[in-house]
C-alpha cells in the first residue's frame, strides 16, 4: 500500500514537473506575434559621409492599435550605435544618433500620417504605413572624420517604440504590461571604413 502511494505521488510530481517545464517559457519570454524585426542593415559611403540602410518589419499590438485609432500619437525611434573594440579597456562609443518618427491617426478623413519631424506623409492603410515606417533608408549617421579608415568597428541598430513619449495614463500601463512592449533587438555587424564601397558622384552636364 506505501509502495502503490509512494508511485502514484511521484507519478503526479512528474505530471506537474512537465507541466511547469512546459508553462513557464510562455510566461518567462513575450509573446512574438506583435514585434519589430530586423531582416537587413548596413552602413554604406554617402557624399555626407556614411549612411544606414535597413529594413524593419513592424507589427502592432492590439492594445497599441486601438490606442492608435482613438488619437493617441506613437513614436518611434531608430537608434545606432558605431563603437570601436579595445582589447585593453571597455569598447569606446565613437557615434551614438537618433532617428525619430510620429505615427497618427486620423478618424475624419481616415488617414495615418507618418511624421518626420515637421514632415509627413498621409497613407490610407495601417499595412501602408507600417511598411514605409519599416524602411529606413540613407540615414546619414556619421561623417568621414569621425572615423578611421582601417580602424574595425561594431555598429548596431534597432527600433523601438518611445513609451516615455505617450500620454501619462498610457505610460503607467506600459510599465506593467507587455502589450506596450514593442522593441527589436540590436542588429550588430562589422564595419569597415576603408573596405566600403566607394561612393560614385553624378556631375551635372557629364556625358
């Protein structure tokens, strides 16, 4: 009878052993159906000095979206980083830029605007929107001086969604709840200055 007892107790630590292992990575890690990723960056030569081109594929949370379509203005921030490792010392942070953008909504006309600072662009579709919002093209993040030709660095880039920038009520709930949480991670690559490609300038009036 304490054999029989004791199997059936271990039978149902198992089960609830299992079941744990099987919860807990659902409640330890976010949901990624709504996030920001990053499927392509790179540094590239511009006539002002070197420009980030990258790709993001962003995608609301329910929760933001209705916030979206009942006037409530989203920013988002597109953050680079350029640091040069030193194998002595912490890594040294050469560039440090911010690119923000202004997402609203407007029910009358029904129309997003994406802003970049006092510009913007209507769209009538929010997967319109979201696209060009994704797409950040020839961002010119530092210029030639400010970085050695045959010097290695890491730059990273990601995007975010500024929760420091919502209405005060709606900053409160994104300290508490993971719907608000809408971030990619870095994107970190090796760059080059003197093995980039070379920038060929147009001369007006050249044949």
């Amino acid at each position: 009878m304490l054999t029989s007892t004791r199997n059936a107790l271990c039978q149902a630590l198992a089960v609830i052993g299992l079941a744990a292992v099987l919860l807990v990575p659902s409640m330890l890690v976010p949901s990624l159906a709504w996030a920001i990723d990053v499927s392509h960056a790179v540094l590239e030569p511009a006539e002002e000095g070197y420009a980030v081109n990258a790709d993001f594929q962003v995608e609301l949370t329910p929760r933001i979206e209705e916030a979206l379509q009942n006037g409530v203005a989203l920013y988002f921030v597109v953050e680079f980083e350029l640091v040069r490792p030193r194998w002595y010392w912490f890594d040294e942070r050469a560039v440090a830029s911010r690119l923000q953008y202004r997402l609203t909504y407007h029910p009358l006309s029904r129309q997003y605007r994406l802003w970049t600072g006092n510009l913007h662009q209507p769209y009538i579709s929010l997967a319109e929107v979201l696209r060009v919002l994704g797409r950040v093209h020839s961002w010119v993040v530092l210029e030639r001086d400010q970085v050695s030709p045959d010097k290695t660095y890491e730059a990273a880039v990601r995007m975010r969604l500024d929760t420091t920038q919502l209405p005060k009520p709606f900053q409160v709930s994104a300290i508490t709840s993971r719907d608000w949480t809408l971030t990619s991670e870095w994107k970190r690559f090796v760059f080059v200055p003197s093995l980039a490609p070379v920038v060929t300038r147009s001369v007006e009036g050249a044949k």
